[in-house]
C-alpha cells in the first residue's frame, strides 16, 4: 500500500473577494512525481504558500504525512516539510554551496563549524546522484542548473518530505532540463515525492507518474501514466490552440533571408545554417550556449570570431548591425514587458517609440502620429489613448510590444523565448501575435531553448547543440525531432 504523503480535500482560498483554489483536491505519494498542469497562473502562489504553510482556508482539509494539519475550523500556521525550487533561486548568492546546503538550512545548530566534514558529507551525496558539482564554490558562479542542483540538495539534506518544482524549464536548456530530470526520477526512486508545476502537458509527461490538469484553481482531471496523450489533454487546452490558424509562407520564394557561414565566436563552433524568407523558424539551443551570441552578432554588440553572416545575401557586418533596425532586423526580447517597455511613457509614446530609427524613418510629428492613431485603434481599441500602461491587462501590454515592431515593418523579427512566464491563455494569443507580425511579411526566428509552444507557428526546426548545427527539420517531419537522440 502506498504511502499518503499530502492530501487537500475539496480546498478553498480567497483573497480580497478573490478566488484563488476551488474546491481543489490533489493526493500524492510517497515515492511519485506528479505533474500539476497550468492552462493559466490562477492559484499556482496560493498552492505553493498552502503547502509550505498551514495558512487559513475558506474550507476543506490539508493531511500531511498522513496527519491532519490544517482545515477551514483552524489554520495554526504551522510549517510543512517541504522545499520549492523555482526560477528565482532562494540560495545565497556570495556563499559557497556546502553553506547553502548544511548551514543555511533550518534546524542547522552546530556553533563550530567544520568546513572538510560538511565538504565530505556533500561528496557522499554528489557521488552516489552522480552530480558534478564542487561544494567549495560560490552560488553566484555557478549556471541556473547547477542552482536547481544545488536547491534539490539542500531540500534532500533537510529531509523535505515533498519537494515542489515551478516553471524551471524558462531557465533551464533542453540539455540541462533533461539531466534535472533525470536527478528528480533518482530521488524519486529514493523515497522523496515531488509535485511538478508547469504550464504545458508534453513537458510534464516527459517526467511525471501522474499529471492533474488545473485552471483557474481548480482539477479538471488527474491523468495515469498510461493515459499520457495528446487525445485526453485536448478538451482541457490543446483546443484553445486549434482556434488559431497558423500562417502560410508570406513569401512564396524559398531564397534566404539571413545565412551564418561557418561562424566562430566563444559558444560557437563554425555555425551555419539559412533562414529562408517568409518562414518561421524555430532555433532550438539545446544548451542555452548560443542564443545569446546570435542576438549579439545580429544587434552589432559581438563580432564573430570567423566566418561570414549574410542578410539579403550582402555582408552583415557588425557596423550594420549597430542599426539592426536601418536594415530591417527587430528584436522581441524575453519578457519584453519588463524589457522593452517604459512604464513611465503613455501607451501612444511606446507604441510610436521606434518608428524614428527604422528603415525610412520618420519625424513624429502631429499627423503622423494622428495617422498611427487611425492605423491602430481599429486593432488596438481604446487602449491606445493610456496614458498610464501599469493599469492595463498583461495581454494588452504584449499587444503594445508586438504593434511596436509591426509599426516598423521590418524584414526579419527574432522573438527571444516569447513563451517563456506565459500560461497557456497568453501563450495562444502570442501565436496570433507572432501571426501578424508574419502575415504583414515579416521572416520570424524565434530563438529557444526548449520547444514549448513554439512549433505551434513554425515552418521549419534548426537544432543546434554544443555551440554547432545538429539537424534541420520542416513542418511535416516535426516529429521526427527527438531531444534525446539529438543529445547522445
């Protein structure tokens, strides 16, 4: 028989008139990792706190361990045994790993401390996860894996007997998300229970025993291992997916826009590859090695070490892409809202922000801008008249990210990570977004590294792993495409 490690029962939590957990059950074992599935971010904070917690609820009953520990006759505010690990790392930054691990963990009362025994108990732990990872370093070195590494340690040390995981893949590559996963399916097997939070069902069958379904607080449905697949998953939000149509070729040519020739910089190794115009294109980095580096070389921040980058089939040197925009080549940067945006401009000055920089630039004057005004507000709406952004939904303010480069008509568009933070609503309207920006005849390269949503408006998949180019996939051999095999 198996062992109840958490169960709530019908669960209730408001806030502020607002609903965050509806009637809300989920059980989970010993020894299992469950997926908890998120069409949208509705009660993901509230979870968390109620699991770390015993916080007051509206009704139901929290049993942890098999003990009943909090219910809607009295919340004592008790701590669980739990430990979450999410993208914002909860380790100190200017300690080293073993600190972070033994001495900053609750419970910890030596007053002498003895660093080579800490080290050695550490050694222990690494050796038998076959983990590569050197006790003696500080966290502010160390890579967003090796922080989730470390995090999991510590919560194995201090005996959590559940450990939560939120949204890790925003920050991990496809390469390091499979090893984190690999490491929860040992500790599993090791007796500790995980619960799994993410936003999309094909990531969480990749690790998961079990997956319950949520929306707006509340399970839809719990899913068994061998009912993982797409055909359960559909009623629930694969279908809001299929209300939007993907865009044809805007081009019908299939002559390349941009080309990388042999290029070497630091993460790269003689990369080439051709982005054809009128295609979306998804660059998958199975390492998170060189995003970074091509947002460089094409913005004019980095030059290439060797080889040659062609746009339109001229040199693209690092004196043109200083003015990326002159020459047709926008960036959407990851999370543009918190990058791209002026909080303290009005909606109209953001949205016009850029139409003096680019190819055949502009003065904004008062009928031009009356002019954008006519263009936009049949699209946009009444939105375009705030003045103060801050008051606007999430969904408008990535309407105002995406019009801006739209306004500037440009050639290609790189969209870096667009559905990175986004639950699976706003994800479906970035599609549309990214639709627009390619039916007015943009070339999108959506620069990722894992998959997420992103084949959903793809023409064509380039893999590249270890700094090169590893294969190339169109529409109709997508799946094909196996992460795993591209990795060994």
């Amino acid at each position: 028989m198996k062992n109840e490690i958490l169960r709530m029962e019908h669960i209730t939590v408001a806030q502020n008139e607002m609903v965050l957990l509806n009637d809300f059950n989920l059980h989970i074992f010993q020894s299992e990792i469950i997926g908890l599935v998120c069409i949208n971010t509705n009660g993901q904070d509230a979870i968390l706190r109620l699991l770390s917690q015993n916080i007051p609820i509206q009704y139901g009953r929290v049993y942890f361990n098999e003990k009943l520990v909090n219910s809607y006759q009295h919340g004592p505010m008790t701590m669980n045994k739990v430990a979450i690990i999410e993208q914002k790392s909860r380790l100190i930054e200017n300690l080293t790993v073993v600190d972070n691990v033994y001495v900053m963990r609750f419970g910890f009362k030596k007053y002498l401390i003895n660093p080579r025994v800490l080290e050695e108990q550490l050694r222990r732990f690494t050796q038998d996860a076959d983990i590569d990872l050197d006790g003696n370093r500080l966290v502010s070195s160390l890579t967003a894996y090796e922080k989730c590494v470390t995090e999991l340690l510590r919560a194995i040390v201090m005996g959590a007997k559940l450990i939560a995981i939120r949204e890790i893949s925003n920050v991990l590559s496809t390469t390091d998300l499979l090893k984190f996963h690999s490491l929860l399916r040992y500790y599993r097997d090791q007796g500790f229970s995980f619960v799994y939070i993410c936003s999309h069902h094909e990531e969480a069958f990749k690790v998961c025993d079990r997956v319950a379904i949520m929306r707006d607080g509340k399970i839809l449905r719990v899913l068994d291992k061998d009912q993982f697949n797409n055909d359960n998953v559909a009623p629930y939000y694969i279908g809001e997916f299929a209300k939007v149509k993907r865009e044809g070729l805007s081009v019908t040519s299939d002559k390349g826009i941009l080309t990388f020739k042999d290029v070497c910089t630091e993460h790269m190794r003689s990369l080439t590859f051709t982005i054809v115009k009128g295609e979306s294109t998804v660059l998958l980095d199975m390492d998170n090695a060189v995003v970074q580096d091509i947002v460089g070389l094409m913005n004019g921040q980095l030059h290439q070490h060797s080889g040659e980058i062609y746009l339109k089939n001229k040199p693209y040197t690092q004196k043109l892409a200083k003015h990326a925009l002159k020459y047709g080549v926008a960036f959407i940067q990851e999370n543009p809202i918190l990058t791209m945006l002026f909080p303290d401009m009005s909606y109209l000055t953001n949205l016009c922000f850029l139409v003096d920089k680019k190819r055949n630039p502009v003065q904004l004057s008062k009928r031009v801008i009356n002019s954008i005004v006519q263009e936009y507000e049949p699209i946009i709406g009444n939105d375009i008249y705030e003045t103060d952004i801050m008051k606007l939904k999430l969904q408008s303010l990535y309407d105002l990210v995406y019009y801006r480069i739209h306004l500037c008509k440009p050639d290609i568009v790189f969209c870096i990570q667009p559905f990175a933070n986004a639950d699976m609503y706003l994800r479906r309207h970035i599609v549309e977004l990214i639709n627009q920006l390619k039916k007015q005849g943009a070339t999108i390269v959506i620069l990722a590294t894992n998959i997420a949503d992103s084949l959903a408006v793809a023409d064509k998949l380039i893999v590249v792993s270890k700094g090169t180019f590893q294969a190339e996939y169109p529409r109709d051999e997508f799946y094909l495409f196996n992460s795993e095999s591209i990795i060994l």
